[in-house]
C-alpha cells in the first residue's frame, strides 16, 4: 500500500462508519451510550445564551462518565422572543444568519474533538420549539403558522401537514442545509466535511408528515434531502432522527422505505412512555413494568426491519418523568433510574450478541444547570428540556446520583463487550 493510500485509510477510520450493519470506529465496533445536548451550540457561543466555561465542564463531566455522542441542534430557526421557543436564534430569516451562534457551533466541535467525542447535528424540526417546518412555511408563503401553545396541537399538526407538500418551504431548506454542511470551522480550519468530531448528519428532529395522506409526499422529500447531503459529503453517516413507526403515522412500511433509501445509513427510534400513554403522571413507578414491555416491542418491531436491511438502529431519545411527576432537582428518579437500566440493557445485550441495536441517546443531559423557573425564560440556565416542557421534567442533572450511577454502570458493561 503506498504512503497515500495509506494516509486516506487512517483518515477514513477517523470517522464513525458503517460496515456490514454495524458502527464502527477505529479498527473495533461502536456500541454507545450517548445523551442530547440540543442547546451545545449556543453554550459554545460568545453571545446571549454563551457560556464557555460551563460548556468545558459539561463535555468533561459527560467524558469522565464515558458518555462521547451527543445529539445537538445545529441552529434555531425564526423570530426571537417567541414564548416556549428556543433563544437565541441561528436562522432569523432564510438565508441570514446570527454569526455568533455559528461560532458557537465551530467552538463546539473543536472541543468535542480534542475529546475524542462525536456530533450527531439535526439540521431541521417538526416541533415548534426551535421554528423548524413552521419556519420554512411561514417564508414559502403558507402564511402565519399556528403554534400548539396557542392554538392546540391538532391545529398545530393540520398545518405542519403541508410541508410535505410545499416544494419552495423544501428549497428554503435545502440552501440552508448546503450553507452549513459547506463551512469551515473558524477555529480549527477543518471542513466540516472533513470533520470526524461529526458521526452524523440528521435531516430532522423526529421529522413527521402529520396525516396519512401526506405520507408519500413525506418519503419524497426525505430521500431528496438524503441525496443532497450526500452529494455535499461523502465522509459522514446520514439518519433521518424519526421516532420510528410513531412519526410515520404508525405505519410501519413506510419507516423501513425511508430507512431503506441508500443514502441512509442508519435507522433511529424514539421512545416516550409518558407522552405515548403508557405510564400515567400519578403512577409512573406502577406503569414501569408495562413501559418497558411496550418499549421492548416497540424495539423488536423495527429491530426486524433493521435486520432485513443489514442497518443499525439507534434509540437516540427516551424518556421518563421524575416520580410524582415532580421538577424540581431533589425529586427522586426511581422510575427514570428503571427504565434506563432496562433500556441499556437491551442495547449490551444486542452487543453481546453482535446485533444490530447500537446505541442509544437518553433525554437528556442538564448537567450543571441550575433550574430557576418551571417555565424557561431568558437569562435561566438550559437544561435539556427546551422552552416549551417544563424545566426538570426529563433533564439529567449532575446532582442525579442514582440516575448518573446507572449511566456509568451500561458504560462499564459496554466498554468490557467491546474490548
């Protein structure tokens, strides 16, 4: 092998990959716990909402506990000052964009990459919470989009049913996603393209199209967007960041077409026991038991799939209330500490077997965060939770004691499997 050929094989095993249906990284498999860290970007900013000091703790802390994936929102999207929104913004219109929030992103990798820890960077969103699809049909022309706090929820999701269907809300997104997959970090120089503190570019955070009708038109801009990214970088994994069956109208068929488009590389899953109705506010500890059955099903179904399509899956949001249905941090954690050990344990022992179930992304890390108000507001500290939850309701913070001890146990018992 010349000097050459081996150097762009050193580079290639730089990246998490794909081969024959499972990650790899370096010269041995991935399976991983990992968390969301949505508001990463605007940490690593200089700006409202910045603070690089507590970024470097955070990353550190996550590090120390063998967390290294981390599911973040590139930008949000819109008008500032919009309640149960995220501030502040990356997108404020189509094409014109908060510099410092971009730095904020650049600031981000850098550091997760002398961490050796790696991004998966979702590039729209369905929900209202950071402008997403009502952005982009509000500047194609559809007019003033609802938004669930105000007008409900099936209002909200008639209207998001029509970007399926809005070719131009489509472009408007499209030349964002080529502004960004474009750059160069400013502090490190490194093409994003280039990058391999990036695992993956995602299309969406739990991208849906909102009624059956819309389903095919939904598959078609997935499988658009899918191409574009993968004409603008051949170095990274691309996902969909869908919730599986749920997001797609619970029609099964029509997740494992979207996972089977060859330009994504892995399938994803999302899982909310709580907001699906399987465990109820006043009995969330006496609902656990038949949570984590559902949960087991819900996995099985599109572990089937994922296993007809030689892909890996990856449960990269899941959930589950403090007890009492309690926000504040010295609440205990006594469902949520049972349904993520049984979560865990069902992605070591798809390791153990060399199954497809890869990895997972609990919801999500808080941290250092210090809530002050249930309902967020400008100036509070960002938890995982984004503005429009309750400020503690399914954020992970690093007073947790007993949730972050069964964190770093599936870390150990990960960490043994693939040695």
């Amino acid at each position: 092998m010349t000097v050459a050929c081996q150097r762009q094989q050193e580079v290639k095993n730089d990246f998490v990959r794909v081969e024959d249906g499972h990650f790899m990284r370096g010269d041995k498999p991935y399976y991983y716990v990992g968390t969301n860290f949505w508001y990463g970007a605007i940490l690593g900013s200089e700006g409202q909402g910045g603070d690089r000091e507590r970024l470097g703790r955070e990353l550190d802390e996550m590090k120390r506990m063998g967390i290294d994936n981390l599911r973040i929102l590139v930008g949000s999207d819109g008008e500032r000052g919009v309640k149960t929104k995220v501030e502040p913004t990356l997108q404020i219109a189509p094409g014109v964009y908060n510099d410092t929030i971009l730095a904020g992103l650049d600031y981000l990798l850098m550091e997760m990459g002398k961490r050796e820890m790696v991004a998966v960077l979702y590039l729209n969103n369905s929900w209202e919470w950071s402008g997403g699809y009502g952005f982009y049909l509000e500047h194609a022309g559809a007019g003033k989009q609802p938004r669930p706090d105000d007008a409900g929820y099936p209002a909200f999701m008639e209207a998001m049913s029509k970007y399926a269907t809005n070719e131009k809300a489509h472009q408007l997104f499209y030349d964002y996603v080529r502004f960004i997959i474009s750059r160069t970090n400013r502090y490190t120089g490194v093409k994003y393209t280039d990058d391999p503190a990036i695992m993956s570019w995602q299309i969406g955070n739990e991208p849906r199209a909102f009624s059956k009708e819309a389903l095919p038109a939904f598959e078609k801009w997935l499988a658009e967007a899918s191409a574009l990214i993968r004409s603008l970088d051949k170095n990274h994994l691309i996902s969909v960041g869908s919730e599986g069956s749920w997001g797609c109208e619970n029609d099964l068929s029509s997740w494992a077409r979207i996972c089977g488009d060859k330009n994504i590389d892995y399938c994803n899953v999302h899982l909310w026991p709580y907001n699906w109705g399987w465990a109820k506010p006043d009995s969330l500890i006496e609902h656990l038991p038949r949570a984590c059955e559902n949960t087991k099903q819900y996995i099985d179904q599109h572990l089937a799939v994922c296993d007809s399509l030689n892909k890996p899956l990856v449960m990269e949001e899941f959930g589950y209330p403090r007890d009492g249905f309690k926000f504040t941090t010295s609440t205990p954690t006594t469902g949520r500490d049972g349904y993520y050990k049984y979560v865990f344990s069902l992605v070591a022992d798809n390791a153990e077997s060399g199954g497809k179930f890869a990895g997972c992304n609990f919801w999500g890390w808080g941290g250092f965060a210090v809530p002050k108000h249930e309902q967020w507001q400008v100036g509070d500290d960002y938890t995982n939770d984004p503005a429009q939850e309750a400020q503690g309701l399914n954020s992970v913070f690093a007073t947790d004691t007993t949730t972050l001890e069964v964190i770093r146990g599936q870390v150990d018992r990960m960490s043994h499997i693939v040695k």
